[in-house]
C-alpha cells in the first residue's frame, strides 16, 4: 500500500519515495517549474496551478509549455485563467479568489521588485490606491491526515488582514497554516517532528517560525529546490536565522525562558495598520512608577505597566491618517520591541510638532540595538483606538462572581426578563407600516450582517479603523478578525454539528468552495446566514405573515436569541460599558477611585445633567474573571485634570499595588453603573495564590531550556547550517503542543459547582487557569500527576446550565461519565436558578410567537406576484414559436423537483444523526454532510445553467428566462424554488415594489441608522 501511495505521490508532485529526507514538498515537480521560472510565470498562476495539485485536481503532467503561454501575464489577468486552461473534472467546482487579491498581489510583486520597502506603508499611494502599505494577502494551507501522514493542501489565497512580518517580507513568503483541532489533540510530538522539516512549493523552501491563533506560519527562505532561472525580488529573501535576528535577536534576548522568548513572534504576527513612523531620535525609553521598591519588580507593583505615552502631535497625525472624527486620547500597537497601550502625554498636548514616543520598560518585550533600528520598527503598527462599547452583557462566570458578592438572585432574573422582552419585542413587531424597516435593523443588529460585510472590505484593520467590537465573556484573546466561516456554522440555524462534521464543513469552504466575498451562494444568491436571508427577504418586500419560510426563519432567529439569553446568560446590562484602561498620567485619583468620561452617552440623556461621565459607586473588571475579587466595588469620580481622556478608564496609581492587578488580565475593562448591581455588592478579599501553589503544580522552574543555551547551541553548530535550522525551530515551535487552558477553565467551573465559588479548591482551579493561560509566556508546565488528578476530579458530566449547546465541545461527556453532584449545604446554584426561570421565560415568549398566526391573520397562500410570470407562460403554451421551450422548462424544472426531493430525503436521514454519538462512530458523519451538501450545491448549479434555450426565444418578452424559470419552480414547488432560485424570487417580488437598482457592494454597506430607528419607532408610536 506505501509503494502505491508514493508512487502516487510522486506522479501528481506531492512528494513521495524520491524526496530527501527532511523535506515536504507541498507541490513540486522539477520539469514543469523550471518552464515557469524560465517563461516568468507570475507567482499567483504558480500558486493556483499547485493549488489544484495539492486538491488532485490536475496533475504536474498537464502544465506543459503550450498551456503556460497560455497563462502568461499579470496575476490579475493570467492566475483567474488557470482553471480554464488545464484539464479536470466537470464535476469539481473550483472556487477563485476576488480579483482584487490578484490586483493586490500585482502591487505587492512591483514594490518587491522595486526594492525601496514601500510593503510596510507611509510611502504614499502605489499602483491607483491611496496611502498603500502591503501584506494583506495570506496564502493559506491545511494540514490533513491520509494513510497516518501529514500532508499540507492548499487554499485559495484570501485578502484579510495585514501583519508587520508580512508587509516586511511581503505576502507570498508567508504560508499560514491551519491545524485541525483533532490532528492538534491526535498527534503532539509528531507534529512538530512534522513541522520541523523544510516545505517546498514551487521550487521554493518555506520553514515553520511560529505558532499563533491555532495556525502555524512559514516563511520563505533563500533556499531553492530544483528550481529553473530566479526572478527579481528572489535576492531578498532571508534565512531563518536572519530574519530571526531582525526581529528577536538571541544575543539580545537571551536572559529569558525560551518559551517567554517564542510569544515575542506574536507581536509580528498581529493584525495592525501601519500608522505612523517616528524618527528614533524621538522614540524614548520611560521608567514605571512601582508601588514598592523597584527592585522587586513584580508585575502587580506596576502601576503604568504596558502603558507608555504619545505627545499630542502623534496622535493627531494617527487620527488624521485613520480618518478619526477626533483625536484618540489612547491608542493600542506595536512599536520596535514594544507591544500595549500608549496615552497622551500629560504635559506635551500640543495637536503640532513633532511626533514623539515614550515607551515603558514593561512594555519593552524584545531588546533591539537602538542605535541601529530598521524602519519597520520605528513605525507605530496599529491595533485599535480608544473605543467605548454600549451596553456590556453578563457572562456565566460575571454572574458567578456577583452572586456571591451579594446581588440576589431576583435581579439577575429581572435582567434576564428584561433583555428578552425588549429582543422579542424587537422581532415581534409586524402590524404597522414601518415595522418591517424596524424588523430589518433588528434582524441586521443582531445577526451583524452588514458589520461582517463592512468589515471584509476593511481587510483586517477593522479594529485600527474602530469597527469591530471588543472580547466579550470569557473568551480567549485573539487579534484575528472574526471568522465568519466559522460564524456560518452558527448563523445558519439548523442543528448542530459535531467537531468531525465541522472540521470537514470548514475544510469544504476553505480549500473547495470558499464562502465568497459577500457571503452568498454564488448560484442562487441566498446569504449564507440565516440573518442576511430574511433581512434580503424583508428589503425584497415580504411578510412574514405572507410568506411562510419567513416566519418560520424569524422563528428560529427569535429562538436563537431566546437560547443565547438563557443557555450562554448573555444578559444584557443598560446601564455598563467597555473601554481601555490606562493609569493616571498625573497620579489625582485616590486608592479605590477611577475616572471615566465618554464621548457618547454613558447614560440617558433626558436623566442625567451629565450624561457622559460617571460619578458615584461602579463595578470594574475584566473578562475572564474567576477570582472572587476579580470584580471591584470602586467610586467613579470628577477630576478637572483628568478631563481630555476620554473614552478610557483611567485607574489610580496609589495604594499598596497597581489596581489593574487587581482584576483579570487584558487591556479592556467592563464598567456597571446599575444600581441594581452595584448597591447590593461588596468587595471580597483580594485572592492570593495558595502557599507553595507554583512548586505543588509545575514543573520545576529551573528545567525551563533559557535562550542563552540555545544560542551556545547553535554556535557549537558553525559547520551544520541544517543543525543549526533545525536547534532553532526547535525553540520556535516549543509551545506546538495544546495547551490546558480549555481543561482548566472547565475544571474551575465545575470546582465552583461542587465546592463553593469561594472554596480552597475553586481559588486553586482559577489560579491554575490564570497560570496556564499565561504558560507560554513563563514557560511553566503542569505536572503530570497533578492534571491527571485534577482530571478524575472535575472532568465529569456536567449539569445543564454549564453545558454549551455545541454538540462535542470540551466538557460535554457521554452520560456515562459520572455526573458533577452538588452538597445539599451549599444551596441552589445560582445558574441552575436562571436555567430554570429562563427556560420557562422561553416557554412563554415561543407560546406567544406561535400564536400570531392567530391573532395577526397569518395566510399560507401562493404569492400571486412570484406566480405572475408562470400565469403569463401557461398562455402561450400552446404556441408554436415558444412551446418546445415552455416544454424544456417544464421538463427541467420536474426534473430538478426530484433531484431535490431525493437530495432533501438523504439530508434528513443525515440531520437525524445524534448530536451526541460515540467517537468511532461520528467519524462517518462528516463525509456523510460533506457528500449532502455537495448534492445541493450540485443542484443549484445544475438549475441555474439549464436548460438550453436560445438568448432571443420568445419568452424572454414576458421577462428574463431566470425570472421565468423560478416563477415556474414557485408555481410546482415553492421551497424547492427558494432552495435554487432565491435571489431571483427576491426580484421578481421586489420588481413589483417599486424597486430601486443597486449593486451588490452598495448593498452590502447599507443599513438603516439609529436616527432612522428613531423616526420610525416615533412613528409607530403615534400610529398606535
């Protein structure tokens, strides 16, 4: 079987027998590269025709010189062809990248080759755009498991984001590459003996540096593999050892765990915006104020810790180059070895002058030779400005927290209460005339429709540009921009998909079908979310009291929404917010004090003589909070100095320790102003560690491998350069192996659960947590003995209201794993309580949802509108110059009801899967959903480019033949024709609604805005 596979292998240029150890070929074959590299074929057509390789699409003997000349030109012109000029199969469906990828990939390619570092930006415009910088492309591959090898396949390159490595290397000599949970879990050790190897595309050799996010990177090196003639640029590749030096430098670095020392890679690999560039005379070194004695250097004796300052000019020149309506009081980035926030100064104000910066000692993460800095690091990378987000939201572990401070139970379920009448209300409202525009936003709001597709255009600076919201509840940081392939798995509605069956949905869309860049089906024009099909449908100008699979998706949306509330307590709270918080620049605010000023309204208008700044007791804290005094009880206050910083909390820098410490990690802190938490609740204690917690946990500290030996490591390598690779990707990738943090996060709530949240061993499990989440960073690994007890403890069945609804997430056990019981003593859980009162919440609001049929004259009739075009057909039926072609649309139409009746039949036995079935056997599920959902898109596709008819027949007066073959579908089937033919019936209804033209990218930044919300809902108001 080996020899076959290889042989196999071999054949298409995947690797095989004949590769040198070590090496990996991704897709490679020397006689078709040398013709590209001779012929100056663009790198864009190399990478789509080793695409299609790497997917056994085609096969290396298929690219021959005649086609190749074929595929000549520019990437924007030349790469779109390669599926058109080499041979496959018909039934494979070959998804492209937008042409704006190859247009960018041509800018790319010509400021490489001009060789004046225009990628990292602020060099003015470039090739027809304004203010260009690079490194917005990613190519992007996909580990997969054949036979028990790895292997790598590529994906179509996407346009998303932008990094500091890559506006510094450009694009192409990246590879990100994505590690399936299961093969993450599987393999371990082997995975990075895997990554360890050198990776050859296109003649090109590409090693692993890094791991950031779930995906690992590659960069392009100086080394060729049977290659033919290099091309400009090719000079300026590194080696690994180079770029690491640029970047890291181990002589510089070397007093530092090498896992500490690895992280640094993160700050390259952050999404930013190249912002502005300071000249290095005017970038300066700024000591921390310590609470103690400096020498101590404990992070939570850091008052200014990560938070350096920025004069006036500088952040003016940021807010005019990000196009700000006023200038940023904060701002958070990157600079040099620099990572964190950095506010204005309180002395140099002044909006001229000379940009300056002055950066903290705790935020200095990597040494550079100041004296001989590199441009790309006298440049502000920006992350994202000083942004307050209005209202905050509960999470299980905030409701955890205020319990047992002392808020009763009751106001949590008032809250509850609350936030679901004012959601349902807002879908439930269909009687007045504007009530669908409202229903709209609404619907746009919660699904955010047109935020997602805003922030695509936005390619990955949704964040510098203050577009995109903050973290919210407990989940993990991370710079990646929403996933909205991921997002589909949850926007779609229907039933959930276990790990198997997502892995393969998300490999489907990456590397066959890739969701396009609005998210619709590119055959039948349907959203791929549930949100953006009943907001087409609203626009397009149906009822969900005429239209039946309207009201049935408004159900399911109502629902979700219901369940989000009550299942996930995503609880809304008027009265809080989230912003940055940065210490007091001029040391006014007393211990237990903060000052918060916004430039929105903080509270009602009509209520308060001040509505945007707080005053009077409030609760802080951070997300994940775990610690009892993770939520502080403190007084918000006045302060004239204080006024110009706006839109950040400011906390002070007195008392025994940095108040930040006092909180959870991160940079964002949320703030309740609600009376109804805050007068009931009372500080806890501040939570210190258990004695001798870190020698009972982790490995001892002095096995940690330190920098410094690496580097006399690889010096004692001066004759192996492969050695040397090789010693140095070791220390890159260390932290390859999953870490604990999804483990002991569970093993915390269920400690809380059985013990108490205030118990001894719920305090240890949230220390452990915290630890572990910071691992990478110290390096610290928790003994072996100690998770495996921590395991037969708290890995158990857990009670419902801290399941999560997603089918096989981590924690969700087979029922017969013991269940987690709690003592009688310790009383009614609080989430047990809110289950429970939220699921007869639920009962109630779906019982009224239910009823409107009743009440509102619901009426499942054929749309006469959408029937117009087939009522028109039937007279001519009988014609002879137009009915062999009624006949060829009948024909195709019955045809395609059958295919869809008999798709739709083996999709239901797929969907009455259980959610919850044993490992072995829910690895047959996901080619079983994977093969369905090929059926449908098969479908649609067959429906959409049939039949034959001639561009001038007849029929075509009564209205475009598109039109009429969905009218023809809706009159035999009507959920058939929405399931081929949406975008169309969406037309042909809108046509009828005095309907105006609009292109697809207008559509896509349109929404309703809240001074229109407001006239409506005014509106309404007076009709009723």
């Amino acid at each position: 079987m080996n020899r076959v596979v290889n042989s196999l292998m071999r054949s298409i240029g995947l690797g095989g027998a004949g590769t040198p150890q070590g090496v990996c070929i991704i897709a490679h074959s020397a006689r078709p590269q040398a013709l590209m590299d001779n012929m100056g074929i663009e790198w864009g057509v190399q990478y789509e025709i080793a695409r299609g390789v790497s997917r056994g699409w085609w096969t290396w003997d298929d690219v021959t010189e005649a086609r190749l000349k074929e595929l000549r030109g520019q990437n924007e012109e030349a790469a779109r062809k390669v599926p058109q000029v080499l041979p496959h199969s018909p039934t494979v469906g070959i998804s492209q990248p937008d042409s704006q990828v190859w247009a960018e990939l041509d800018r790319e390619e010509a400021a490489i080759i001009e060789g004046r570092q225009r990628g990292l930006g602020l060099q003015g415009p470039w090739k027809d755009t304004e203010d260009w910088y690079g490194g917005k492309i990613q190519q992007v591959a996909r580990i997969e498991e054949a036979n028990g090898a790895l292997r790598l396949v590529l994906a179509p390159m996407e346009m998303r984001k932008s990094c500091r490595f890559a506006r510094f290397l450009g694009s192409r000599r990246l590879l990100q590459v994505t590690v399936p949970r299961e093969i993450q879990n599987k393999h371990g050790d082997k995975l990075k003996e895997f990554f360890l190897q050198k990776f050859v595309l296109c003649g090109r050799v590409f090693v692993a540096f890094g791991m950031k996010d779930g995906k690992i990177f590659l960069m392009e090196t100086r080394e060729d593999h049977e290659r033919g003639a290099r091309v400009m640029g090719d000079a300026q590749r590194m080696s690994l050892e180079e770029f690491v030096d640029w970047h890291n430098p181990l002589d510089r670095n070397g007093k530092q765990a090498v896992s500490k020392w690895t992280t640094r890679f993160d700050l390259g690999l952050s999404i930013s915006v190249p912002a502005l560039e300071f000249s290095p005379d005017n970038i300066y070194n700024l000591d921390d104020e310590y609470a103690v004695d400096k020498a101590v250097k404990k992070t939570e004796h850091i008052y200014t810790d990560g938070c350096g300052f920025m004069n006036g000019a500088a952040l003016s020149e940021i807010g005019r180059r990000m196009g700000y309506r006023t200038r940023p009081t904060a701002v958070q980035g990157r600079i040099a070895g620099a990572k964190g926030l950095w506010v204005l100064h309180p002395r140099q104000q002044s909006p001229t002058g000379t940009p300056k910066i002055w950066i903290r000692e705790s935020q200095t993460k990597i040494n550079l030779d100041l004296n001989n800095l590199h441009r790309a690091h006298c440049i502000f990378d920006l992350l994202a400005p000083p942004r307050v987000t209005l209202p905050s939201r509960l999470s299980r572990l905030t409701i955890l927290n205020l319990s047992h401070n002392g808020v009763p139970t009751q106001t949590f379920v008032d809250l509850m209460r609350e936030t679901l009448d004012e959601q349902v209300r807002a879908l439930t409202r269909w009687s007045h005339p504007q009530d669908m525009q409202l229903l709209w936003a609404t619907v746009n709001r919660l699904g955010h429709v047109t935020a997602s597709r805003v922030q695509q255009y936005a390619l990955g600076a949704s964040r510098a540009l203050g577009l995109s919201g903050r973290i919210r509840e407990d989940e993990f940081p991370t710079d990646d921009p929403p996933d909205l392939l991921r997002e589909l798995f949850d926007a779609a509605g229907g039933r959930e998909l276990d790990p198997e069956e997502s892995e393969a949905l998300l490999a489907e869309l990456q590397s066959v079908d890739a969701a396009p860049q609005r998210l619709r089906d590119r055959y039948t024009g349907e959203p791929l979310t549930i949100h953006g099909v009943v907001m087409d449908l609203l626009q397009a100008g149906f009822h969900p009291l005429r239209l039946p699979i309207l009201y049935e998706k408004l159900k399911r949306i109502t629902t979700k929404v219901i369940e989000d509330v009550i299942h996930d307590f995503h609880v809304s709270i008027p009265l809080s917010a989230e912003a940055f918080i940065v210490p007091d620049p001029y040391g006014v605010l007393e211990p237990g004090q903060i000052h918060f000023k916004s430039s929105e309204d903080l509270k009602p208008p009509l209520e308060d003589l001040n509505p945007n700044i707080l005053t009077g007791e409030v609760l802080i804290y951070r997300n994940p909070n775990r610690l009892p005094s993770d939520v502080q009880k403190v007084t918000a206050v006045r302060h004239e100095k204080l006024a110009d910083y706006t839109d950040v909390i400011v906390l002070p820098v007195k008392g025994p320790c940095s108040f930040a410490s006092m909180l959870a990690g991160g940079d964002v802190c949320v703030c309740i102003y609600d009376p109804r938490l805050v007068a009931d609740f009372r500080n806890s204690p501040l939570a210190v560690q258990p004695p001798n917690f870190l020698k009972d946990n982790f490995e001892d500290q002095g096995t940690i491998e330190q920098v410094a030996a690496v580097a006399a490591k690889m010096l004692e390598m001066a004759n192996d350069p492969d050695g040397r690779r090789k010693k140095l990707q070791n220390a890159l990738l260390s932290d390859l192996s999953r870490p604990l943090v999804g483990a002991y996060s569970m093993f915390h709530e269920n400690a809380a659960y059985v013990h108490g949240y205030d118990a001894l061993e719920t305090i240890r499990n949230a220390f452990m947590f915290n630890t572990v989440l910071d691992a990478r960073k110290s390096g610290l690994k928790v003994k072996d003995e100690v998770y495996r007890q921590d395991k037969r403890k708290y890995d158990r069945q857990r009670p419902a209201c801290l399941s999560t609804r997603s089918a096989g997430a981590e924690g969700d056990l087979p029922s017969t794993v013991l269940p987690l019981t709690r003592p009688a003593n310790l009383g009614t859980f609080i989430l047990d309580k809110l289950l429970e009162e939220g699921k007869r919440m639920r009962n109630e609001h779906l019982s009224l949802y239910d009823s409107f049929t009743r009440s509102h004259g619901y009426q499942e009739r054929p749309d006469q509108e959408l029937l117009r075009l087939y009522n028109q057909t039937l007279l001519f039926a009988q014609n002879p110059a137009v009915k062999e072609h009624i006949t060829l649309i009948r024909e195709h139409v019955d045809k395609h009801i059958k295919r869809w009746r008999e798709a739709a039949s083996s999709s239901s036995t797929t969907s009455r899967t259980p959610a919850r079935t044993p490992r072995a056997r829910r690895r047959t599920a996901a080619p079983t959903a994977v093969e369905s959902r090929n059926k449908w898109k098969e479908l649609a596709q067959s429906f959409a480019t049939g039949p034959d008819l001639p561009s001038d027949s007849l029929l075509a007066s009564l209205g475009d033949l598109d039109a009429v073959k969905a009218s023809w579908a809706y009159a035999q089937h009507p959920r058939f024709a929405w399931s081929v033919a949406f975008q169309t019936l969406c037309r042909i209804k809108a046509m009828n609604q005095s309907a105006v033209v609009m292109t697809g990218s207008f559509a896509d930044a349109m929404s309703i805005s809240s001074s229109a919300v407001r006239v409506f809902e005014q509106s309404r108001l007076g009709m009723s």
